[in-house]
C-alpha cells in the first residue's frame, strides 16, 4: 500500500480502535506538550491494572476522527502519544503513526512489550522518538501477574529498543502483595545485564480504586536509594 492509499484509508477506516483521548498532557512526554490516545484492548490481565474500563471496553473514536483532531493541533503541540491497553496490537498503527511524524509530531509509544514484530518495524521506520515500556515482572511472577505468556516478547523488545538507542524509560507498578524487594532487586539486575541504565520509575499500586482483580491493600514502601545501582536510579513516580 502507498502512502495515498494508506491515508486514505485511514480517514475511511470506520473501526473504532481508540477509546478515549486526552487533549493535552504537560506530564506523559517529558519537557514536551502532548495530547495522549487510549487504545481499548489488551493482550494481557494485570492484577494490579487500574485502566478496567480501557482494558476491557470498545473504543470509540475512527483513526479519521483522531487524524482531524491532529490537524488541528500543529504547531500547537509537540507530540502524541500512544497509550492504552496496548496501542501497537491494533491494525493500522503503523500507517496511523506514520501520518502523525508526517504532521511534525513527535511520538511516544507507551507499552508492554508484548509485539516485537511491530516494534522492530516501527523502528525501522524511524517512527519513533521515545518509548515508555512496561516491566510488569520478573520471569518467574510475569504470567501469574499478567495472566499472560509474553515475558519473551517482552525480553526481545526490550532487546530491540536499547539496540536501537531510542529514548526511553522502563517502569514498573509495585503492589507489595505481587513483589518483593527481592524482586525488585532481580529485575534491576536483570536490566543492568541488559546494559540498560538511566532511570527505572516505580509507580505505587493506587489503593481504593477499581481493578481487573481485587487485591489486598499494598503498604506502598520501597527504599529508591537502597536499590539504585551506580547505573541504574530508580525513581517513585507519583
């Protein structure tokens, strides 16, 4: 497909992939202005995931629809990212973030490093300007956290992205009651093996909201300072 028919259809594509969008984010693309896109659907079940309702509901915004909005906004935002779920498991996003760097955006995708395949294509394209990846477990809790099989996936992802040398951050969502500090501990060994370094974001479980499994309350405690390496600082991201 060429890029006139790819953006043709595109504007026609009458599915409904995105569920909602946020129309400006000072705090999802770092030092950038941003509007966000939440895509419906995920390929995993984490306990602790308090996106439900994007997880396991429909979307309701076209490609066509996003794509007017995005005109509408050049030269008034610097970038777009790509949330959800997990955005780059749908049909078409490749030629939808194609058209967006057409527009002068930068893009952030937002993942759980689940689909390799379309990761190295993108890549390859030169469509991606920063990538936020998920690191929900060590290997020996990644399936019983995410009800899923895709910890090799996610593995060679990871591999693809620090080969590529693309801007990026890996964080990951503590509950106490699904990691320990020994955990933690593996998983930061695990990414220094991987010469992975800079900033590693743990983000606390929020208590009291509704998630895909319902779970005791988590005591949200780590020592940052204590599991910082001389390569990798980790981060509480509030």
């Amino acid at each position: 497909m060429n890029t006139n028919n790819a953006l043709i259809s595109l504007k026609e594509n009458v599915s409904t992939p995105i569920y909602s969008l946020t129309p400006f984010t000072l705090l999802d693309y770092p030092h950038k202005s941003a509007c966000i896109l939440w895509f419906a659907g995920c390929n995993m079940r984490c306990l602790y995931c308090y996106n439900p309702e994007i997880v396991l509901g429909k979307g309701s915004l076209s490609f066509g629809k996003i794509l007017s909005f995005l005109y509408s906004r050049k030269n008034l935002l610097d970038a777009v990212v790509f949330s959800g779920g997990e955005c780059v498991m749908h049909k078409n996003i490749i030629p939808l973030i194609s058209e967006v760097k057409k527009m002068g955006f930068l893009v952030k995708i937002d993942t759980n490093g689940s689909s390799p395949e379309v990761m190295q294509k993108l890549i390859n394209k030169d469509l991606i300007d920063y990538i936020a990846l998920d690191y929900k477990a060590p290997k020996s809790k990644f399936e019983a956290i995410t009800q899923s099989d895709l910890y090799d996936p996610f593995e060679k992802t990871l591999d693809l992205i620090l080969q590529a040398k693309i801007p990026c951050e890996v964080r990951t969502t503590y509950h106490s009651e699904l990691l320990l500090d020994d955990d933690l501990e593996t998983m930061i060994q695990f990414l220094q093996n991987k010469n992975y370094s800079g900033n590693y974001y743990i983000q606390y479980f929020k208590n009291n909201v509704e998630t895909l499994s319902k779970l005791e309350r988590s005591n949200n405690k780590i020592d940052c300072e204590k599991l910082s390496t001389p390569t990798i600082k980790v981060v509480l991201r509030e």
